[in-house]
C-alpha cells in the first residue's frame, strides 16, 4: 500500500522538518566543529536490510534526524574553515525547502514558468553584480565542477566550429586537436571537466606558476607562441590554497591573438568584481568568453548553485542542447532553462539564488565578501604576530595558508603543522584543513561564512595560538 498523505498529516510532517531544521541551526554556535561519529559509525547507525513494510512518515524523519545528526560536520558554523564551504544562509534554505514543495520541473519555460522566469532575473543579477557583459546567458548548474564542464563544452564546440569541425554532431574522432593551455595550480575539478569532455586532463599544456599560484606571464607567452590552430586557455579568479588571480589583463590579448577561448574559474574569486575593496584583483576578467561560479560559496546559499557564464549565448546552448533546439525560439525574451545546463530535469535552483540576492541586495554581497577579506586580514596579522607561526601567502582575498613551526627545520616544521590541526579537529572549537603546498604540510583558512564576524576571527585567532603553543611545547618535551 502506498500512503496517501492528508492535509493534517502533509502540515505536521512539514512543520517538523522545520522545527528539526531551526534546532539544528540553534545548535550551530555550541556544537563542536567534528562529528561526533565517523563514516563506519555512520553505516552502522543506518545499516538494516531493506525494511518489508513501510514506516510511518514523522517516525521516519524523527529517524533520519537521529540516525544522521552524530555524523554530521557544522559546515554552516562560523568557525568552519575546511575547504571552501559557505554558510548555507537561512534565507537560501527556507527558499530551497520551498523549491522542493513546489516540485518544479525547471527544464522549460511552459512546464514552470515561475521557475525560468526567476532564472532570468537572478541571471542578470548575477551579471550586474559580477560586473560581467550584461549579454551573457547563465546556466544554473550544481557547482563550480559543472560550470566549468558546460563552459568547456561550449569552448570545445565554438573552437572547432571555426575549424570546420561540428564537434556536437561527430564527436572528436577525427577532429583537428586542440590545444589546451591551463595553469599548474588550477583546480582539480577542471581537469575533471577536461577529462570528461575528451580534452583529456593530462595532454594539455600545463603552465607553470609562481610561488602564489599564478600563471606565470612569460612562461604563457612562450607556451601561447607555439599555438597553432583551435586553442582554449583556461585562467583562474581565486587559488584555493592562496586566494591568487592569473593577470586576466596581460594574458588575455595573448591568448587572443590566436584566437583561443578564453575560460576563468572563479568558483569563489570571481565574486571579488562585488566590491570595490577587491576589485583591483580583477582587472580585464571580464574580457573571458566564459566563467564558472559558484552559489554554494560566497552568496552562501545551500548546495547546490554554481553558474556556467557564456558570452557567445549561441555557442552555450549549442554545446548543452540537441538537434535544432538551440535555435532562436519563435519568441526569443522566453528561456529554458535545460539549453543551459546538461540535465533536463532537474531542480528549479533559481528560487534560492534569487532570493539570496533580493535578501542581501547589492550592499549585502559586497558587505559579505569585505567581511570575509577583513576576517582573513586580521587572523593573519593576529597569527603571523606569534613567533613561529608563518603566513605562507600573499593575503589578498579570504584564503589563508600557515606553517607552524617556521623557526625549525622544514620536517619539524611539517610535524608541527600536522600536529596543530590534529589537535585543534580533536578539541573541535574550530575546524581547519591542512594541505600540501610547495611540497610543505600547511594548514589552510578558507574564511566565507557570513557569520564570521572579526571577534570570531580574533577569537579563532587565539584558539589557534593556544593549541599551537601546546602542541610545540608537548613537542620540545618529547
Ligand atoms: C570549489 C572550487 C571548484 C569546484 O566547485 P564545486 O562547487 O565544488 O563543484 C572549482 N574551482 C575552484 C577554484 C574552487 O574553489
């Protein structure tokens, strides 16, 4: 028997997932920053065979709470600094719960058009704010990784075009090569996307990068020489370990000169063209023929938004749509909403994305990225004052890499770092990454909660001072 859920149960149930909801983000600020229960816990908290009989649907969502919530990470918390990971905003949520009690089908403007309507708008919002060609189309995707996998499909697509090659309609077998010219420390999901897309992620031409991370200029002028026929370069708005920007403004004439595709990756830099406190990181990014960014990150809403941005509107939806449906439309102001995505049916991720944006406004979003880059500015003044703490990158942005230890010889220096954020995750009053950059241990601050405000930072700052004095004089006595 399949239940048919009445009005009174349909309200109750949703009432409660809401009350479950609210006292998980009410724990946010006393929880500890590690779950409390790892992955093989986790298999065995939901571990049975498949039930004969069905459950009641309010036990089972008393369940589901229960069973997850020790296995869960405070990703929303404002002393989470792993990764790259927004806040996941109240406003996003409460707009997400809505977008899946309506259940659109966003794939076309007749099946919903409050669901492509809502794309039109935040798209040209997301344009504005970004300071990107207003003519640009958008694509709401899952994240950054399938942004840059629609732009790059699009690239691959409009550079064989002009090659005399229809790459959608024969696939590469037999397709002149392209060229593929891309910065060493680029993201690992774009050569993903590469891979996926038969660029491959190892025959492209990787360019090599200063200590920052950014495309070296005279080495990308040697490698762009060499170019001959169709060619894509992909640049970088934000390393993930030091917050970098390629120089968009000298790279980008060499790489048109022959006439490659220009893509930038700026899952979370991009969102520096907000304010102007940052946007002298950003000069000629918007001379790209596309960008991927993220929701998901700085505009905080929930998992999962990221944008694919495309300059050339034909060559996107040519590239994300089959047979004659990228042609222009009898009433071309209508949009679909699946020409610019890979998926037909999917979510109608607009509705949190706009409402974020109306929630925060203009102000709000350039007010979310300062407070970010002034957290990060002052943890790193807070954390470099220590003797034997070491800020590792040029701070420009809200990335933060550190050594500990930095006073002793490089594998002591290594152990020590590993040892401080072994102990500040076990203590879980913050939680921090590490990462290996320069082929040294680091610990990584990415800070873009909107709930980091400077006495947390200054706060977390002391944490961290704290645990490593303890950490290095358990070391010394060792
Ligand atoms: C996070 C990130 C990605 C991948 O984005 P997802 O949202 O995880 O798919 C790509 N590039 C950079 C620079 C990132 O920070």
């Amino acid at each position: 028997m399949v239940s048919g859920a009445t009005a009174v149960t349909t309200e109750r149930l949703f009432s409660m997932a809401a009350r479950l909801a609210s006292n998980f983000r009410a724990s946010v600020l006393n929880r500890p920053h590690r779950p409390a229960r790892d992955y093989a816990a986790s298999v065995e908290a939901f571990s049975e065979d498949l039930p004969k009989l069905g459950t009641d649907m309010e036990d089972v969502l008393a369940l589901l709470a229960e069973k997850a919530d020790p296995g869960l990470h405070l990703m929303a918390g404002p002393r989470f600094f792993g990764w790259v990971i927004g806040g996941s905003h109240p406003m996003g949520v409460a707009a997400d719960f809505l977008t899946s009690a309506w259940g659109q089908n966003a794939g076309n403007h007749t099946a919903s058009p409050s669901a492509a309507a809502v794309e039109t708008i935040a798209a040209r919002w997301l344009l504005d704010v970004l300071s990107l060609p207003p003519g640009c189309s958008v694509g709401f995707v899952t994240g950054a990784t399938v942004a840059n996998f629609t732009c790059l499909a699009a690239a691959r697509s409009q550079v064989l075009r002009h090659a005399g090659w229809d790459a959608d309609a024969k696939g590469l077998f037999g397709a002149p090569p392209v060229s593929v010219l891309i910065g060493d420390d680029a993201h690992t999901t774009v050569f993903s996307a590469l891979q996926f897309l038969g660029l491959g992620h190892d025959r492209v031409v990787r360019v090599a990068t200063d200590e920052q991370g950014r495309i070296d200029n005279a080495s990308f002028a040697r490698s762009i020489a060499e170019v001959d026929g169709p060619a894509i370069v992909i640049l970088q708005a934000g390393q993930i370990n030091t917050g970098a920007f390629d120089d968009f403004a000298s790279l980008i004439p060499l790489a048109r000169s022959k006439n490659a595709w220009i893509h930038i990756d700026g899952a979370f830099g991009l969102w520096a063209q907000a304010s102007s406190k940052t946007r002298h990181l950003t000069p000629g990014v918007d001379q790209a023929d596309s960008w991927a960014t993220d929701g998901h990150k700085w505009l905080q809403t929930p998992y999962d938004s990221g944008y694919a941005i495309v300059r050339d509107e034909t060559a996107h939806r040519r590239a994300m749509t089959i047979a004659a449906s990228y042609l222009p439309l009898a009433n071309d102001e209508e949009r679909d909403p699946s020409h610019y995505v890979p998926e037909l049916s999917r979510r109608a991720r607009g509705f949190p994305t706009w409402a974020m944006m109306k929630h925060l406004g203009r102000d709000g979003i350039t007010a979310l990225v300062d407070n970010a880059c002034d957290a990060t500015a002052l943890l790193a003044e807070r954390l470099s004052g220590e003797p034997g703490i070491a800020v590792i990158n040029e701070v420009v942005l809200n990335q933060l890499i550190l050594r500990f230890g930095s006073d002793l010889p490089p594998e002591q220096g290594d152990h020590l770092t590993k040892n401080t954020i072994f102990r500040l995750q076990q203590e879980g009053s913050m939680f921090a990454g590490g990462a290996n950059w320069r082929g040294r241990q680091v610990m990584r601050l990415s800070v873009i909660n909107y709930q980091t405000t400077p006495d947390i930072a200054s706060e977390v700052a002391e944490t961290i001072i704290r645990t490593y004095r303890a950490v290095r004089s358990r070391q010394n006595s060792a």
